[in-house]
C-alpha cells in the first residue's frame, strides 16, 4: 500500500469513527468526489460501499447515513429557526370588571 492510500485510508477511516460516534443513525456509506474514487479504486472499506459521488469536493469524503441524507440538514435549520406563528392579540376590557364597583 502506497503513503497516498494509507493516508487516505486513515483520513477516512477516522471520518467514520467520527461519524459513528456523534450520529445516532450509523454510517452506510462513504462518498467520494468521482476523480478521488478513481484514484483510489476502492469499492468497500469496513463492510461499508465506497461511492462516487459528484456532489463531494476533491479530497473531501462524506460519511452518508439515512439522517443525514443531502439537504436534510437545510431542511432541519429551516424548520427550527422559523419563526413561531404569530399570536393572537391578548383582549382586555376598556372598563370596569364585572365584580369591581363603578364609582
């Protein structure tokens, strides 16, 4: 093995443990930019598919789990930073209560 793939190798292989100890949902594959897939020639590393994927940068990896799928993260930040619907003005009554004495 080649100092280029062990140090991809170990690049990727502490992305997973990474992952795997921060998500919940544990990873089920890993993306590579296509040229890098290439390179590397790997089809699976620890049980999990190494894919291409176009949408990854050039010596980037993307560790891709079902909660965290492209897009979910906007969809989630959107979510939470809406703001809350807006509320009905609170009534209060011009004069007197029924059970306070007019004067």
């Amino acid at each position: 093995m080649s100092e280029f793939e062990s140090k991809n190798l170990a690049a990727i292989r502490k992305a997973v443990d990474a992952h795997n100890a921060e998500c919940p949902v544990p990873a089920n594959a890993i993306l590579l930019n296509p040229v890098d897939h290439e390179l590397m020639g790997w089809d699976e590393l620890w049980g999990l598919p190494v894919l291409a994927d176009d949408r990854v940068p050039t010596k980037r990896v993307r560790i891709d789990c079902d909660g965290s799928a492209y897009g979910i993260e906007d969809e989630v930040a959107e979510a939470v930073f809406q703001q809350a619907p807006a509320q009905l003005p609170m009534v209060l009554p011009a004069g007197p209560r029924e059970d306070e004495p007019n004067f």
